[in-house]
C-alpha cells in the first residue's frame, strides 16, 4: 500500500530519532532504519541520500517545538513578566520538554553536531523573544536598560553553557551559587531593583532569601 510522501518522511524521521536515541548516530547503521521502518533501500533514497542527510530535518523539526513553545510562553500576557522570563529560560533546559528523547541522545558525545547546531538556534533564535518581555518591564518601570536584546543574548549564552549539565557538572550546592549569581547579574544587566528577582528561585526548584548583599 502506497503512502504518500511526506506521511513516509515523517516515519524514517521518527525511527531516526528513537534509533539515535538508543545507539547514537554513529551506533546506527541505514540498514537499522531500513528495519525499523520497513522499507526498502530505494524508498529511503527518494527521501534522504544519505543517514547524515537526516539529521537537520530531525533537528529543524525540534527547533520548531522549540521556538513554537518559547513564543507561546512569551505571548502570554497574563503571566508575569519577569516569570514569564523565566519560564523561558527553563524552557532551554535541552534534557526534557517536547522532543525528550532527541534530547537526551544529542547529549552523547557522538552527537556532538547536533546539540551545536541545536545551540546555534537557541543562541539566535530565543534572545529576540526574551527582548520582547523585557521591553514590557521597561514600560512597566520593572527594567532600565538601553540593550534589551544584547542583555538577553548574554543571558541565554550563559544559561544554555553553564546550566547544561554535560558541558559543566556540579554539585548541588554548586549550582545553587551558580544560580544566585546568575539572577544577581541579570538583576543588574536589566537596571532591576537589587534584590527583585529573588524569588525567581523558587522557580529553579530553590528556596531563597528575598535580599541581595
């Protein structure tokens, strides 16, 4: 039975996926997904020339669910501003959300290319958004800055590095520090009131106090 194309792309894509997730992408031969999928080697070569050829078709269909839940979290007004800040830099954590399981295999080091091709779209595709809520707390008097995109550039730079547990690994009490300094220095970046980003711990699943000396 004939299916159409694109219903027949999106199947090598998924067997794709679940199989890098389990071998890695060197770990996983064409025949694998030949298997997994039920085709023959002239069904797949219509769609993709090569395994490597599948690759950023799987990472631009993460960054799309990517990007598609960053700007829902940052279009909706009835969430706080610096919450909805927040919200959105929890929403890089790359182990988990929609695409959970390209996720955790980008991680592996023979997937190193596609957790920085990954990257590279975090990098430029998200600080714009997070631009966007900053400029509603200036309006709001929350925020004094003149650089509302090159602060949430920093921001994302540094929280996709630091908090990406396989790039730096820490104890908890490590990333706790970590955290505080993070919302003090943003809490400076973006002209905020010492102190008033501080319940923003709890968010990262910490307790914390409400100053900052």
């Amino acid at each position: 039975m004939r299916k159409e194309a694109e219903v027949r792309k999106n199947e090598i894509l998924d067997a794709a996926d679940e199989l890098f997730g389990q071998k890695g992408l060197d770990g996983t031969s064409t025949n694998d997904i030949l298997e997994t999928v039920g085709i023959a080697w002239g069904t797949m070569y219509h769609h993709f020339k090569a395994k490597e050829d599948i690759i950023d078709p799987l990472i631009e269909r993460h960054n799309v669910r990517l990007l598609g839940a960053v700007q829902e979290i940052a279009a909706d007004k009835s969430i706080p501003v610096v919450e909805r800040i927040i919200r959105v830099v929890m929403a890089l954590n790359i182990s988990g959300g929609n695409s959970k399981e390209i996720m955790e295999h980008i991680h592996k080091p023979q997937n190193a290319l596609m957790h920085q091709k990954i990257q590279k779209v975090i990098v430029n595709g998200v600080p714009p958004i997070l631009a966007e809520i900053i400029r509603e707390g200036i309006e709001q008097g929350m925020f004094n800055t003149p650089f509302p995109y090159e602060c949430m550039e920093m921001v994302v730079m540094y929280a996709t590095a630091v908090f990406d547990d396989d790039v730096v690994t820490m104890t908890n009490e490590e990333r706790f520090s970590r955290v505080l300094a993070f919302i003090c220095n943003v809490e400076r970046l973006l002209g905020a009131e010492s102190g008033s980003l501080m319940n923003t711990l709890k968010m990262f699943g910490m307790g914390g106090g409400s100053n900052n000396e």
